[in-house]
C-alpha cells in the first residue's frame, strides 16, 4: 500500500518535470492523474485497494469539511439567540476502534469540530469521554459519531 503511495508521488512528480511546472496545483493534478491511471490498470497491478481507500480517506476529509460547517452555523445560531438555552454536558462515547492512531484521529476530529471537545480516553480504550456544548440527546450524540466520523475512519483504515 505505501509502494503504491509512492508510486502515484513519483508519477506526480514525473508529471511535473514534463510540464515543466513544480507548482502545488499542478503537482496535485498530477498525482490525481496518477491515481487515475493506477486506477485504470488496477486488475493487472492490484491498486484496486489502493485507489478505493484513497477515495475513502477523502470522503473522510469532505466528511470533516461539511461536519465543520454545520456544527459551526449551530454554534453560530446559540451564540446569536437573544436567551441562550443549553443542556451541556460529558457523554461517555464507546469506541469502536482500538488502534492508538484511529482514536487518536477520532478524538481530534470531535475536538476540530466546534462546540465538541475529547476530554479524555478511558485507561481500557474503550470510552472516549466527550463534552458538547448542548446535548439535548446523548444516544443521539453517539449515533452521530458512530454513523458519521467513527464509521468512514474504520473503512479508511482497516
């Protein structure tokens, strides 16, 4: 997987000397013609996997990009109300993943999130301890970061 990681950056920087322009867009646009052609050879080299998790990782980030929006209009919307009236609170959210690297990248995803905060990962890793600015429902909290962030982590990098 990293081999071919490699490979689509050197093809990005291949496509970069025949253009004749190291530019950041241009290099970018190399390396998604890149991955497009490990995509169309992917039954003869085997990049099928590759090319489904990269596109796994960025439905993750665009997964971010629109959680970071709507929460932020949320919090914009409470902050602009004449009478502020909220239900704060800790939800002990149980994970499902367990590899130090997907907490980790769960717990910041919560904490970039605004009116979300990780406070704290139980000792076992298995609670991830959460303050929201409002909760008015904490099954429903919890089934938002399962089906949503906790969900797209697992199919990106499992």
């Amino acid at each position: 997987m990293t081999s071919l990681f490699l490979i689509n950056i050197l093809l990005a920087l291949a496509w970069g000397a025949v253009t004749g322009s190291f530019a950041e867009v241009n290099l970018l646009f190399g390396f998604l013609l890149g991955t497009f052609a490990l995509y169309i050879i992917r039954e003869q080299v085997g990049t099928s996997r590759y090319t489904r998790r990269l596109w796994q990782i960025v439905s993750l980030a665009l997964l971010f990009v629109y959680e970071l929006l709507l929460s932020a209009l949320r919090v914009a919307v409470i902050v602009l109300r004449p009478k502020i009236e909220l239900k704060p609170g800790i939800i002990a959210y149980p994970l499902t993943v367990d590899r130090d690297f997907e907490i980790t990248m769960l717990a910041n995803l919560i904490t970039l999130t605004p009116g979300t905060l990780s406070v704290d990962v139980s000792d076992d890793r298995k609670t991830l301890y959460v303050h929201c600015i409002d909760v008015p429902d904490k099954q429903a909290t919890i089934d938002d970061i399962k089906n949503g962030f906790e969900r797209k982590i697992l199919e990106a990098f499992r």
